[in-house]
C-alpha cells in the first residue's frame, strides 16, 4: 500500500513534466481531442470511455450503513491512448467535490451519469495521468436496465455490491467496461463493528475512534463489474488449500443458525472444488478466492466478483461451483461485448454439470438432455443465445442454451478436441476480450471441422437447434 502511493505520487511528477514539455512546443503533435464517453458496448453505450486506459484504482472509501452517507477518495491512475484535451468517468448519483488531474485542478461536469473532465493542459497520447477524485453522497438502491437491485445496494447493516453489467458506477468514478481491466486497492473505514470485504488479500484492520479501517489490494488484473466492497455484519475466516492458495470467506452474523450451518457445509467444498477444476481448466488463475454471504436476499442472485463471489442468503454447492468457474471464463477470459454474455454462464453452467458428475448428482449429458426436452413451442428457444439484448442478458437461454451449445460442440467434435478447446479458451490472455467467433476460430482449428452452421443453429438462431 506505502509503496503504491509512492509510485502514485512518482507516476503523477513524471506526468507533470512529460505533459507540461511537449504541451509547450506543440509543433506536429496530434491536436488535443475530447475522449469519447462511450465504451462502444452494443447494448451499453452509455457505460466506459474512449481515450485511455485504465491501470489502477485505489479508492479510499468511508461509510455510515445507518445514514447511508458515502465520504470518498478515487485515485485513477491511466495512460492517454489518444491525445486528450477531455475525457470522462461514468459515475451516478454521487456527487463530485473537487478533481485533480496531474495534480492541478480541473473543470469538470456531471450529467446523467457521466463525468466529464477537462483538463489544464491535454493528455497526450501514451503518457501516464492521475485523476484525484474527492465525492461523495447518500447511496441508494440503484437498479439495472430490468429493474433488478445492482450495483452498490444499501442495508441497514452495510452494502452488498453486484456490479454486472455497468452498476461499478454506482460507487466509484469508472472507465465502466469489461474491456478496461486495472488492479485496485481500496481502504474502507466503517462504523466498529461492522466488517468491510473487498476482491482480494486483506493486508491490515486496525480500529480508532469507533471507526474500523480495512486495506485490502486485489493485484489480478480486473474488469469493473467483478470489483467490491461489501459491508456487513460479517465474520471472516481465513485457511488455505492443500496447495497453499488462500480462501477468505465472509459470511453474515445475521443469518439463522441453519443458514451458517449450510454455508459452512457448502464453503468448505471449495478447496475440493478448485482442485477438480483445475483437472479440467487449468490452473486456478488469481492469487486467493472465498465467499462473501449476505443475510439479505433483495438482490436474490449471486455474483462472482473477482476471487470473491458474492451470494444473497445461503448458497447452494451448485451456485458456489458456478461462480468458481467463473473465475477462469468471465474474470480471466473475458467478454468485449455484453451480448457475449453466454460466453460467461454457458460456461459457468457447464462448469455446474462437470462438479454435479463429480458429486454423483447431475452430468453434462443430463443437462443437455434437459435442455432438449423443452418443446420446440416454449419462449425459452426464441432467445438468441449469442445475441439475447439488453433485457433478457440473464435470460434462462443464456445460461442453460449456452451451457447445453457446449455439449453438443463435445458431441460433434468429440472429447479430445472439446478438452483442448477448453483449456487453450481458459489460458487465453485475460487482456484480450474475446467473442463468440474467438471462439469458433479456435473450435475449428482445434477440431480440423468446419462449425459455422452449428454455432448458428445454437447461438444466433431463434428456435431449437437439431439434436447432435
Ligand atoms: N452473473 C451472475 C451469475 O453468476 C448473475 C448476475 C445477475 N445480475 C443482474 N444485474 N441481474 O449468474
Ligand atoms: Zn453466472
């Protein structure tokens, strides 16, 4: 943490000069452009931002659950990949104080949810800059496109935080898309007492005053809608797995003694599950994992946040293993595009079938046949499984569609190919987006088959596929 902000601190006084200099004789540069404030998302346009790249984002957060009242610090470290002379955060329903860029005050503007900066002098094209970033507010329960509760959701007793797809926003200044991965550091202080969980390695808790204050560092590389920090009545119990990674879980004070007897049951399946995964993906690809569960259940979904899945209520051992693959198809290889999405939970639910064949209780296969049991008339078939829309994001399609696709893939190309397809898409570099044709390109090649006609019929047509 001490060494971050000194490397802060050294990045921002090389900034200063390197800006100042060439800004001053401009000569031929590049004239000075205003960043875009889209992320190019087909079905977001609104969330992330043109003209730079996130690397880091340490965020000083301090929060009253009683009031609500969010008092906070973001430090943005990126480099301009265009030569700026503004640029935008998305940031909602929070209000901005005051805002530095290099270390000298810029003007800046807030208007529905972006927050546009202009800058003293431009950013040029390649340099490092820092954006200081005081605001705060009151938090609410903010909603997604459907209406589900997202993003930094207020309690009474803290905040569970489920980003996906661009609720990151809802809490902290943001390039908001999974395209912009960067490492984060956060400093949480909350009432004593309460307990402050974030993606990553606790490095120190230390309590004054009344107040408790929790530095966490997530350094893995990561896209804004897996970030967190959930507040609550938690107890965190820490171990490791026989192969020294270590797990932290949170879980909820207030859940009743059956709920923590059943999150225990199921938590401590987790080393076990990693270690089978492993067998099937490929190395584990982050430096620790655990579980935050959250007595409330408004939410009503789980979400894998990145090493630390979070879960409304008690989880079932199936869910915990869905959000454990996602830490290999999602966190580290991760979608451009959101109506990729069936790259996330088709995976993910196949990853369920793979634990539930290990357990004795389900098996890909029968998955699949379930899939295929559903008549050819139900509404379920007429999502298109690699391009769902906004709405239906999180439709049964993209989940069980997608998750029965990679059975018949297995089916059509056999096992070898399908488990070598599946390792090569798991050690895919976690800073190149993918996309469904990655994925084709890849099948095909791994196969020596010809697969556009399949992929078709299971991912872009809007009725049942033919049995494989
Ligand atoms: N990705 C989550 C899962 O593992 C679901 C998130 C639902 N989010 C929402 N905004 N409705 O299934
Ligand atoms: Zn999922």
């Amino acid at each position: 943490m001490r060494r971050l902000r000194v490397l802060l601190v050294a990045v921002l006084g090389c900034a200063v000069l390197l800006v100042a200099a060439p800004a001053a004789s401009a000569g031929g540069l590049p004239k000075p452009q205003p960043g875009s404030t889209s992320g190019g998302d087909q079905y977001f346009p609104a969330a992330g931002n043109g003209g730079y790249d996130v690397l880091h984002y340490d965020l000083t957060l301090d929060y009253t659950p009683a009031t609500r009242a969010l008092t906070a610090r973001a430090i943005v470290a990126a480099t301009a990949t265009s030569t700026l002379s503004s640029f935008s955060l998305d940031l909602r329903d929070l209000t901005v104080a005051k805002l530095t860029v290099n270390g000298l005050p810029a003007r800046f503007t807030q208007t529905g949810g972006e927050l546009v900066v202009t800058p003293r002098l431009p950013l040029l094209k390649g340099l490092p800059f820092i954006v200081v970033v005081d605001y705060g507010g009151t938090t609410g329960q903010p909603e997604d496109n459907t209406g589900a509760l997202y993003g930094w959701i207020s309690y009474d007793d803290g905040a569970f935080i489920g980003n996906e797809p661009e609720g990151a926003s809802t809490w902290y200044p943001v390039n908001d898309t999974p395209k912009d991965k960067a490492t984060y550091s956060f400093t949480v202080t909350v009432p004593q007492g309460t307990t402050a969980v974030a993606n990553g390695t606790l490095l120190s808790q230390s309590t004054r005053n009344g107040r408790t204050t929790s530095k966490w560092v997530a350094t893995d590389p990561m896209a804004s809608y897996l970030s967190m920090v959930a507040t609550g009545d938690y107890t965190i119990t820490r171990s490791r797995t026989a192969s020294g990674l270590p797990i932290l879980n949170a879980v909820d004070d207030d859940l009743s003694a059956e709920d923590k007897a059943a999150t225990a049951e199921v938590l401590a399946k987790q080393p076990e599950m990693i270690d089978f995964f492993q067998t099937r993906f490929g190395r584990y690809p982050f430096s620790s994992f655990g579980a935050v569960v959250d007595d409330d259940t408004d939410a009503g979904y789980a979400l894998e946040n990145q090493t630390r899945p979070i879960y409304s209520g008690a989880p079932d051992e199936s869910t915990v293993a869905h959000e454990l693959a996602h830490q290999w198809f999602g966190n580290k290889v991760t979608l451009g595009q959101w109506r990729d999405i069936w790259l996330n939970e088709g995976f993910a639910t196949y990853a369920e079938w793979l634990w539930g064949e290990h357990t004795g209780t389900d098996s890909p296969q029968a998955g699949y046949d379930f899939v295929m049991s559903i008549p050819a008339s139900s509404s379920f078939w007429t999502v298109p499984t690699a391009d769902p829309g906004p709405e239906d994001l999180f439709a049964a399609a993209t989940y069980y569609r997608g998750g029965a696709f990679l059975h018949a893939l297995r089916l059509t190309i056999g096992d070898d190919a399908f488990w070598t397809v599946i390792r090569q898409w798991a050690a895919r570099p976690s800073w190149v987006p993918v996309s469904t044709a990655d994925l084709l390109a890849l099948s095909e090649k791994v196969s020596g088959r010809q697969l556009d006609t399949l992929f078709d019929e299971w991912l872009y047509q809007p009725d049942k596929p033919a049995p494989v």
